[in-house]
C-alpha cells in the first residue's frame, strides 16, 4: 500500500479510503443490498491487513448503523491512532428550522451522535455532506471550528459542492480565523469526470485534498458487460445516476474491460489506476473481500501515457447527477435521498 499526506493536514492516509456505505443493516435506510456486521467486520480487518488506514462512513448511511460496524471493528482490530476515520453530517432539517436550532447546534448534534455510534472520543476529519442553502454560510463554517476547538474533530472536508462554494466557505474561514476544509469528496471517476472542469484545478492550485466517491461507478466500472451484482440491481439511486449515459459510457467502460484483458488485470485494477494518477485517495465501496484486495492492487499498477489517452478520449460531457443535481436553493426544501433515518438526535 502506497501513503500520501491528505492536503495540508498531517494526516498521512492510505492510497485507497474504504467507503463503508455498503456497510449496515439492510433496509435500515436507503439501500437494501448493505452487508451485515459480520461481513463488514471481515472486509474491514482484509482493508487493515493491506494496509489500508482510511475509512469513510456518514451519520446518513443506514440510520447510523455503518458508523456502528465501522467502530466496532476498528475496535477489535486496530488501535485509533494507526487509523484515519472519516464521516459525514447532513443539513439541518426542516423540522430543526422550524425548532429554532441553529446551524452551530445542529452540527454538534450531529458530531454527537455520530461519536456515540462510532464509539470514538474524536474522528479525523469530518465532512460536511452537501451544501445547505437553508444555513447562512458563517454558522456552518463557525459550527465545524467549534468541533475542531473541542477536540471532536482534527480536520474538516466537504462533498458535494461546486468550486466556487468551496473557494467561498475557505476566504470565509482565512477572513474569520476558522479552520479550512484540507479535503473534497466529489463524484469523479472514469465515466463521470465533470469535477474536471474547475473542482480539479481549485484543488491542485490550493493543495486540497482529493478523495472522490463513486470511483468505479457502483460497479459500473468493474464489471464486464452482462455482469451484474446484488448491488447493480438494487441500487436504484445509483440507475438514476447511470442508466441515462449508458451508451456512451460503455464505450468507456470496453477499453477498461479490453485494457484489463492485455494487462492481465482486473477491471477495478485499471479504473482506479486510472483515477490514482488525478486524486489523493479514491473511496472505493466494498461489499465483498475481493472488493478490497482489487482495490489494493490497483496502487502497484502503472498505466502509460498511451493507456490513459485510450481510457479518457472518447468521453463526452454529462449532466449532473446525483445529489449534485439537487445543489441549488430551489431545491433546498425537497426532499434528499439521506437522512438520518430511525436515529434519535
């Protein structure tokens, strides 16, 4: 396993970030095809003995359940300062709105909660999950310094934003004294690479930390055409990110499967080698151990020049999906595809 300094922080993290959204109880949430605890557990110690060290969970992914696997198991399996844990927390609702609760509240709230499930006095870095039209932009950016100061968090990063919001929310902070956002977590990979087109150059320019989700497309991207998954069937979010571009991102995804046959290699192998070359540490989703020993293989190999041309020439520009598609005011009091589900906060 290769090491890389995560920004400007010192935090020294793994080449691969396991993302632990397909960890927890299934049904419990948005999706129905996360794995138990026993299974998280194995997958978890496999990722501790390749040497990963990164781990990204949300207090949004199944009622909180995935943070609670996720803590368990580093309990038993590794000790907390040989590890860099990552997780996420969401807008405030409409309901807290309406209660009076501030942004600052909310985000202790759910700092709270989340340490509670994760078993754990700090995490090292926390995320702010998408962008929150309904909070002025200082409480949020004093709320995550008041989590920092406190000890309850080392670094903050943020998802699901545009570059000029990160670029806003980062002058905020130098102006006010908070702390920064050392770290982006985007949608980015072969077949999505709109984060390109400003994201990625504010990031190389400010020594912001690259660690994109959905690196292989919800397997998309790791699976020769006619394969399929629990996962590929059930995810119903993840259709409505792909399915509309499935002609010309096939296309893509055959020079994966052709390069992968050449090279002797798996499909994950070449699309996260790929995406190596351009971020810090993708978070790569496992729900099976070769999920994670593929992932691990890819930061030994090296594509060339030639391959990388071959993979990136035939893309053609997309729509924003996801909840990117939803990052906009008016859409600020619709309904998101996370909550925190059954959790009491």
């Amino acid at each position: 396993m290769e090491y890389i300094k995560l920004g400007t922080s010192d935090l020294i993290v793994s080449r691969i970030c396991m993302g632990c959204m397909g960890f927890g109880e299934a049904g419990n949430g948005q999706h129905t095809w996360t794995v138990d605890e026993k299974h998280s557990c194995q997958i978890i110690r496999r990722g501790l003995e390749l040497g990963v060290n990164f781990f990204d969970t949300a207090i949004a992914y199944q009622s909180g359940t995935s943070e609670q696997y996720l803590g368990r198991a580093l309990w038993d399996y590794a000790k907390r300062d040989d590890v860099v844990v990552a997780t996420k927390f969401l807008p405030r609702t409409q309901e807290e709105i309406k209660e009076g609760i501030t942004g600052q509240q909310h985000i202790e709230r759910m700092i709270d909660k989340s340490l509670a499930n994760l078993g754990m006095d700090y995490v090292d870095l926390y995320i702010y999950h998408m962008w929150d039209y309904e909070t002025p932009l200082y409480d949020v950016m004093e709320g995550l310094n008041n989590v920092v100061k406190a000890g309850k968090a080392r670094y903050i990063g943020i998802s699901n934003c545009y570059a000029y919001q990160l670029a806003k929310a980062n002058a905020l902070a130098e102006r006010e004294g908070f702390v920064k956002f050392v770290s982006v977590q985007g949608h980015y990979n072969l077949i999505f690479r709109e984060e390109e087109r400003e994201m990625a150059k504010l990031c190389a320019e400010d020594d912001i930390a690259t660690t994109p989700y959905s690196a292989l497309a919800g397997g998309r991207l790791a699976k020769h055409p006619g394969e399929t998954s629990k996962r590929m069937q059930e995810d119903s979010y993840a259709k409505i990110k792909y399915d509309a571009t499935a002609g010309q991102d096939g296309v893509i995804i055959d020079r994966v499967a052709e390069l992968a046959g050449q090279k002797g290699v798996s499909m994950t192998e070449i699309s996260l080698a790929w995406l190596l070359t351009k971020v810090t540490s993708p978070v790569v989703g496992t729900t099976k151990l070769h999920h994670i020993e593929g992932a691990a293989k890819a930061t030994e190999l090296t594509l060339s020049a030639e391959e990388i041309f071959y993979l990136e020439e035939s893309y053609a520009p997309h729509s924003l999906v996801g909840v990117m598609a939803q990052n906009t005011q008016d859409s600020a009091r619709k309904s998101h595809v996370w909550s925190t589900g059954n959790q009491k906060i």
